[in-house]
C-alpha cells in the first residue's frame, strides 16, 4: 500500500457559485455523487471555520470552534467535522493537534491532507474562514496513560502526527513534559508537518523531544539539500531505537497512519523487547477496509468503529 504522505494528485475540486451566493460541490469533488449545494446557513451547523493556514496546495491546518461552550476532550481523541450538502449531512472524523484548553478560545485544530475526489476535503479546501460547519465528538482511546514516565516513542506517517502534537501540548501546558521521540516520516520535505514547532522544542530545550523526521523519496530533486534520515518511517524504527539507547523495559510506543506502516513498526518493537501492552496503536483505517477519500489521521473513526462493531 502506498504510504497516505506520498503525493496525491492535489488539483483540488473547484467551486463554483451559485445564483444565491451559496457554494456548489463540484462535480469532480465526489465521483460517485451528483454535483450538490454546500449549506451556507442550516440550523443543525453548531460550529464555524474560524482559522486556516496552508502549508501548501494539499497540506494545510484548519481550526474550527463550537458556537457554545467547548465539548471536553483528552489528546488523542478526534472530532467529526462536517458541513450540509443538499441537506446532508457530509463529514469526516479527525484527530485533534491542538491542546483541549484551548478550545473555547483558538478551536479544535485539525492538520489535514487534500484527497483529489475525496468526499469531503474538496469540499473543505474551498469553505472561506467564517463559514458554518457541523462538529461533533470526541471520541477515541489512543490515550496516553496516567503518570507515565516512560520514554515515548511516537511514530507517525503524514498527518498521523496530529494527535502526538496534542499530547505533547498538553503535558507541556500541563508542566509535566514527558520525555519523547518524534518519528515523522512522509515523501517529501514539504510534507513535514509541525516540524518548526517540534524541532523548535527540541533546540530550545521547552520541551525534552527528540525530532527524528524521514523522507522516502530522497531521489526526488523537491529533496535536493536534504541530509537527515531516508525510508519510510516503519524502516527507522530500529535503527533509531537502538541508536539512542532505548530501553523496552522503559519506553512505550504510539504508532498513528496507514496499517501498513503499524503493523511493519509494530513487529519490529515487539522483536526489540517491548510487551504488546506498550505498543498502541491508531489506524488510518482497518486493513481491509480502506474508505474512498481517506484524507488523514483519525479518518480511522468510522471504519474503526464499524471494524469494531464486526469484532
């Protein structure tokens, strides 16, 4: 399976207006569906766009903030984002990468890939800051736990590293950093994602992290200048683990993206020593059951939770 950080033809689906203002889904923007009205006001909206930033044409940060008081939730859980198209509902679930105190005040941000004829990216990648949108959540139990003061090893493919970003925010608001390894693997340095925020942690000493990002096509000329590490992220697992001195006996693991990177990374620490119990895990999407238009971390929630149903 091709890793979900590897390029995804990113000509994203346009918008055109309708005679009342209203947008309109293209019709390359869901291949299966006819070309429908995005909902500028429905009374069933209880959120609004309130910030985006691009990191370029199929990367970008998106925050979006409830009308009322913020629903509570723990780093590691996502929301379920949506808007209201022809009068449904048309929504995806997300991992959260901002901390939960923030939320009443800058929104739930949510780090996300444009999928080209995707359900609801395309949709998204043309909503302006200010419209009205539909959240719901959280959910999830890729939690960390209680008063752990193992190393954690967080390793991560594209946009897998929203949720690790929100722990790490967390326990830093919290004043009780714990000490981690950052794994971030994607195609091209571009693809990076919060890498000036985590490597800025790690320079400054704020926060006791090491940043270890990777690049599987380092051929490419986008890479030309690169001189970290090279491979998928699952391949850099051992090597980096026994290079900085890791311990099974003291270091948990959170494993975030597509299954087949999981499953690879997941072999490789139960090899170097480390028990089941400290290897966690959050699928892209169960093996198997891979949705039309994945577009990120946490578009896990609904097929995870069907998967689970079927268990």
């Amino acid at each position: 399976m091709t890793d979900i950080a590897g390029d995804i033809d990113a000509a994203a689906a346009t918008l055109a207006a309708t005679p009342d203002g209203a947008p309109r889904a293209a019709a390359g923007a869901a291949p299966d569906a006819a070309p429908g009205i995005i909902a500028t006001d429905d009374e069933r909206y209880n959120a609004t766009l309130v910030r985006r930033v691009d990191q370029h044409d199929s990367l970008a940060y998106f925050w979006v903030r409830f009308d009322e008081e913020p629903t509570p939730f723990e780093p590691g859980q996502y929301m379920t984002i949506g808007v209201f198209v022809d009068g449904k509902i048309v929504q995806r679930p997300y991992s959260v990468a901002s901390a939960p105190a923030v939320a009443g005040d800058t929104g739930y941000e949510f780090y996300l890939r444009l999928v080209n004829g995707g359900t609801f990216t395309p949709l998204l990648w043309n909503l302006p800051e200010g419209h009205r949108m539909r959240m719901i959540g959280p959910k999830g139990k890729f939690l960390l736990e209680p008063e752990d003061d193992r190393t954690h090893l967080f390793v991560s493919s594209g946009t897998g590293n929203a949720p690790f970003v929100s722990m790490m925010r967390h326990t830093l608001a919290a004043g009780s950093p714990r000490r981690a390894v950052f794994l971030n693997g994607v195609s091209h340095v571009r693809d990076l994602g919060y890498r000036s925020l985590v490597a800025g942690w790690e320079a400054s000493g704020d926060y006791p992290v090491t940043f270890v990002p990777t690049i599987s096509r380092h051929g490419d000329p986008s890479n030309a200048g690169w001189d970290g590490r090279t491979g998928r992220v699952e391949s850099i697992v051992g090597p980096v683990f026994s290079d900085l001195g890791l311990s099974p006996d003291s270091t948990v693991a959170y494993l975030c993206g597509n299954p087949d990177m999981i499953l690879s990374a997941e072999q490789t620490l139960l090899e170097l020593g480390l028990p089941e119990t400290a290897v966690k895990k959050e699928l892209y999407w169960p093996k198997g059951k891979e949705p039309r238009g994945v577009a990120g971390a946490a578009d896990v929630a609904a097929a995870v939770d069907a998967a689970d149903s079927e268990a």
